[in-house]
C-alpha cells in the first residue's frame, strides 16, 4: 500500500478514504468535511494559497489547505506546544 493511510485505517470510514482520494475540493465539501464556516474556508484557503480558479468554479487543493491547517489551526492561529 502506498501512503500512510494504512496506518490508521481503524480510525477512518469510507468517507475519509473517499475524500483522501481526491486532490483538489470545492468550498462546499471543505466546509462538510473541515466542520468550518464559508468565511473560514475561503481566508485559509487563501491564506495557504490553496484556492484555483477554472473558469467559474473554484477550488482548493486538499494538500496545501490540509498542511497550513495542522501547522495553524482551524483558527488560523499557529500553534504552540506546551512543555
């Protein structure tokens, strides 16, 4: 197997591995899946620099915006870890 799904595949349903397969998202799917308002989706994704543009329709790649969320948070905010 290729990736490191495979290691959490007790903790995943076949939603997550539906939308692990998929590169690129429109905002709708970010905010069902990320749990997120409009407002938020669009300034991280902008933020990340995760947003293309084809045409009329938009979308983010899933890769970027997943990476700038684990480094900042859902929030936007970096963050920090205790010790």
């Amino acid at each position: 197997m290729f990736g490191t799904i495979w290691m959490f595949s007790d903790q995943i349903d076949d939603e997550d591995i539906l939308f692990a397969q998929r590169s690129f998202i429109t905002i709708k799917m970010a905010i069902y899946y990320y749990q997120m308002s409009y407002k938020s989706v669009t300034r991280a994704a902008d933020r990340a620099g995760a947003i293309y543009k084809l045409h009329k329709k938009v979308l983010i790649k899933r890769s970027i915006i997943e990476d700038y969320l684990r480094k900042n948070g859902k929030d936007g905010r970096k963050k920090v870890c205790a010790k």
